[in-house]
C-alpha cells in the first residue's frame, strides 16, 4: 500500500509548517551528491588503501619498532575515517527515506564494496592480540604518541580471549553483509513500510506512536490497537528477524567461547559484568518505589480504576495541550545549555544554522531520533521527528547533547572519539536535565510544576525502568532461544513477564499488547544496548547531585570528561568527581533522584 503521510503539520505554499522552518540535513559537508567524484575517489582510494596496508604489514606487526607502529596505526586510522565518511553520507542519505529503492540500493552496495575492501585488515586485531604485552609495554615506553592510542589496544586485547582463527574471523567478516546487516535492513525497511489507519487515516509509525501521547483516551486506545493489528499481522516475520539473529549470535558466542550473551556487549561497553549486575539489581528492586509508586498518582490524576497501556504515556488532565514552536524549542534548550557554561551553547548553536539538523517527520522517514558523529574531521548529524509536543523539546536537548559530545571527542582522533555505550549517554541525559531544570524554575505556577515533574519523572522512567525490563526481555529471550526456536507466543510471554512486572499493579494490558517488542530497534541493531540508557540515567543524577552542591570546578571537569571520549575508562572519568559506579551505593544515589521527585509530587496531593 501507498503510504500517504498524516498531516500532522499544516504546511504552506513556502513549506513552513505550523511548529516554524524546520530545518533538515545539509550532508554537502560528507559529500556533495551520491554522484559527487570526490566519493568515488574515495572508494577507490580505499580500495588500495586496504590492499596495500595488508601488504605493508600482515605478519609483521611484532617486528615493528615504536616509530613503525605508530605509522602503522596512522595508516589504519586514516582508512578508518575514509570508509566512516562515505558509510556516513550513504547511510543519513538512506535513513532520510528507507523505503526509496535507489537509497536502499546505495546503502546495500556501498555496504558489499566496503566488507569486500576491508577484508584484507581483519588480520590487523588478530595478528596484534597474538603480541606478548611485554612488546606493547617497549612500544609504549618509546614513543608517547603510540601510548596515547593504549586505550583502543587494551580494548582489542579484551577480546584475546574470544578471538577466532584468522581464516574464520575473515570468513565472518565477508558473510557479514549477508547475515546480522541484511535482517537489519529487512527489520529497518519493513517497519519504515508499515502503514496505520487511525480513524481512516493512513499514517507511519513514528505518527501512530504520537497518537499514544494525545490527550483524547479514544484517540490513544484506536491507536493502541491498531498498532497490535498491524505488529500482529507480521509478527512472524518479526518472530523470524529476532529468532535468526539470537541464532546467529549464540553459534558465534559459542565459537568465540563468550560465557553469556551479554558478554560481547560488556566488552564493548569497557564495564565490567558485576557493575550492570549491580545496576540491574538496584533498579528492579526499586520498581515498587518509582514506577509502582507514580503509575498508582497517574491512575488517581486521570480518575481511572485501572490504566490501559495506552495511558501509560498520556498527558496528565491539567496539561497544556499547547504546542511548541521550533524557535521556542531552539531558544529553550540553547539558554539552559547557555546558563551551564557559555561554551556549550556555543558548541550547540551550528547545529540549527549549517543544516546539521533533520527535523520534519517524512514519508519513509527513520522513526525515533539519534546524533550520528560521522567522522572526527567533519560534525555530528541529529535527527528528530518534530511533532511540537514537550517532550520533543525534551529530545532536542538529548541528542544535541550527543552532539555537543561527539564534537568534543572529536578531538581524540577516529579510533580515540568513540565513547562506549554506558557513557555514551552522558552529555544527552545531563543536557536534558539543564533543559528540565530551566523549565522548572520558570513555572509559572504549581500546577505547571507539577506538569513538568510528572513530565520528567514518566521520562525517567522510560530511561531508566522501561530499560531494565527491555533489558530483561533480552537476557530471556536470548536464553530462551539456546533452546530451541521461539514461536511468536513464546517471545509475547517473555514480553509480557517484564510488563507487570516493571509498570506495577496499576496497569492492565489489552490483547495485542504481547507483540509490541517487535518495532523496537535496539533488540535487532545492537542486543543489549539498552542498559545503556539507564547506566547514563543513574550516571548524569550522581553527577548532577555533585554539580548542585557547588563544586566550583565541575563546568570544567565535565568538559574535561567529555573531551576524553573513549580515551579513559568510566573509574577515571569519574574520579574527579568522586564517584565510583562499580560501587552499588551508586546507584541507589542516583535512583534516589527520581523517588525525590515522585515524593514531591505526593507533597502537592496533600
């Protein structure tokens, strides 16, 4: 069916919409068109960059002195970048509309030609993990810059353990293209393609889900249950994605001798296993004091003995049902950045005047939002879909601050800029509490306070306790799957046992509610990414409670520790502060945060 987009924005003649300009990508600083020469001269160019890099150095890496290394690295930085750069403009272009075929195409291509390239230096991580430390510790010792790049080589090293024979690790990395990443895309184009007809209207997915934030409950609940119609419809093919993807990571965790499915991911992360653990715990033990605790005020504020799932994310009755134009978003988020340190606002403001920023919600738009950092000679990319409710404002402020981050980080270098997950969300979260916090303060009365603390305490939630359950979907689902093929019901039981669970006892859930695990992106782009979220969450409430208590010195410390993108470890960027996370105290202090919160809210009820 021909998807027609749901005039959620009343245009013009000129294309200004009801929320003012909004502002989409200029990608000229990658390249200038799909056809542009100096992209093809660059996949030349890395073609027999890869080529030659193997015959310079494959099965010579432990004869190499310091200088000769640190030219090494050089050279495979600089092939880094290159491929990061076209991979970069290809994949913005193709998620601007991932139903056009020609995008599609280019994406898939571009993908086959650059795994063909590369193959040649899957022999780089291995031949390197084969080194005795004590040659690394000499390489080291004589020459300060090759030491600056130990964090990417003790990072490497953390997979000696798990790494294959050079032939198989070749063979993985050729199949790639057709294993892992082409379920990816056929998971990214079929939900991009899914067409939701809400009161005769056809609309995408990204404006079906904003039908569960409306205030009209009729609205809310048609849109509910035609989003388990339509999940419904293809959750076999959905049920395949995830089944063939668990598969094919178990036969590789299995080969590569990981203990838990989770391993690769902690590996990537740089975090230890006991430190999620301990994070996990404390957040499913404090469900009944957070999630339980303000879905029982909601139900009360919305007068209803039990909530429906799609109540979960209503607005409160005495909300504002005011939209916000692009001009106040931009104005809102750049002065609280502004009144934390002036520097940042300033990293901020390119963002909204270079075309750094793809606003509208399109026909075959990528749903969600993200800050893409592309390389670290060029800028960071954020995607929205601005639709003018608050809680856009409030992912403005997120993935800006990514990119505030990402450029940064930048200064590390391509292999140096690269933050692991967990503190990855750093800058995104502390961005939105500045934004949170200015919105607060400006109340201009307490039923308006109270709007926004339900507002931040419901955004919590879905940070922090939203995360863990999905976390625990993960750890269950893929468990579940070394034993056999998951049928459709089988995967909707593991969802559904996470549900109660995490929302509490206000809660009941329709029929259909079972499949709604099957658009979440995170499950299929990167298994257990999303305790990510709720790691930065507890992160960025210890680090604000530092930052309230007057540090004269944290403006610049938490330059400091963003500046180090993946140069540091999360023990030493925290340091400074006096924060430890392998601590579990730690994050009991920060989920104290958000029961403040909810005990505030319990305060206005009296």
């Amino acid at each position: 069916m021909q998807f027609t987009p749901t005039p959620v924005f009343d245009a013009d003649s000129s294309g200004v919409s009801q929320f003012g300009d909004l502002p989409e990508w200029d990608l000229s600083d990658l390249y200038s068109s799909p056809d542009a020469p100096e992209l093809k001269r660059d996949m030349e160019w890395l073609e027999k960059a890869c080529a030659g890099f193997a015959s310079d150095y494959e099965g010579k890496l432990a004869g190499l002195d310091a200088a000769a290394m640190l030219t090494c690295v050089e050279a495979y930085e600089k092939i880094d970048m290159i491929a990061g750069r076209v991979m970069s403009f290809i994949g913005l272009r193709y998620y601007q509309n991932t139903t056009d075929a020609d995008r599609a195409k280019a994406m898939s291509d571009a993908q086959d030609k650059i795994t063909a390239f590369t193959t040649p230096l899957v022999f780089f991580t291995l031949e390197l993990n084969r080194i005795e430390d004590d040659v690394f510790a000499a390489w080291f010792d004589a020459n300060a810059d090759l030491a600056r790049y130990k964090p990417i080589f003790d990072r490497m090293r953390a997979m000696r353990p798990h790494q294959l024979s050079d032939e198989l690790e070749k063979f993985l990395h050729d199949q790639s293209t057709v294993g892992a990443a082409a379920w990816n895309r056929l998971f990214d184009e079929t939900i991009a393609g899914l067409t939701f007809t809400v009161n005769g209207e056809d609309k995408n997915l990204e404006a079906t889900l904003d039908g569960l934030t409306d205030k009209d409950r009729a609205l809310r609940e048609t849109s509910a249950r035609e989003l388990a119609r339509v999940f419904g419809g293809n959750v076999k093919l959905f049920a395949r994605v995830h089944n063939t993807l668990a598969k094919e990571k178990e036969i590789e965790d299995r080969w590569r001798k990981m203990p838990t499915p989770q391993t690769g991911r902690h590996l990537a992360n740089h975090v230890e296993p006991e430190v999620v653990e301990a994070l996990r715990n404390a957040v499913v033990a404090a469900y009944p004091k957070l999630s339980h605790r303000y879905y029982e005020l909601k139900r009360g504020w919305m007068g209803l003995d039990k909530m429906e799932v799609w109540d979960r994310n209503a607005p409160l009755p005495m909300e504002s049902d005011r939209l916000v134009g692009w001009d106040e978003a931009r104005e809102t988020v750049l002065s609280a950045y502004g009144e934390f340190a002036p520097e940042m606002a300033d990293l901020a403001q390119p963002f909204f005047e270079k075309g750094w920023i793809d606003a509208p919600v399109k026909p075959g738009k990528a749903p969600g939002a993200f800050a893409h950092p592309t390389v670290a000679d060029v800028h960071p990319y954020v995607m929205l879909n601005y639709l003018g409710k608050p809680r856009d404002v409030m992912t403005l402020a997120h993935e800006l601050g990514h990119g505030v981050h990402q450029r940064l980080a930048a200064g590390q270098g391509e292999l140096l800029s690269s933050t692991p997950l967990t503190l990855a969300e750093t800058a995104s979260v502390f961005g939105e509490m500045l934004t949170f916090r200015r919105l607060l303060a400006n109340a201009p009365s307490a039923q308006e306070k109270k709007v926004l603390l339900a507002g931040k305490v419901e955004d919590m939630i879905n940070t922090v306790v939203r995360q863990i359950a999905f976390y625990d979907f993960e750890c269950k689902l893929h468990d579940a799957r070394r034993e056999g093929e998951l049928t459709p019901d089988d995967i909707g039981a593991l969802w559904m046992s996470v549900q109660g669970e995490s929302l509490g006892p206000a809660f009941t859930f329709m029929e259909g509610y079972e499949s709604f695990w099957a658009y979440i992106p995170h499950f299929v782009h990167s298994p257990f990414y999303v305790y990510a979220y709720a790691f930065g969450d507890g992160l960025v409430n210890a680090l604000y409670a530092v930052y309230e208590e007057g540090d004269p010195e944290f403006q610049s410390k938490y330059f400091e520790m963003l500046k180090a993108g993946g140069s540091k470890h999360h023990k030493e960027l925290l340091a400074p502060f006096g924060l430890d996370a392998s601590d579990p105290a730690f994050w009991d202090k920060g989920l104290s945060m958000i029961g403040g919160f909810i005990d505030e809210l319990e305060a206005m009820e009296e």
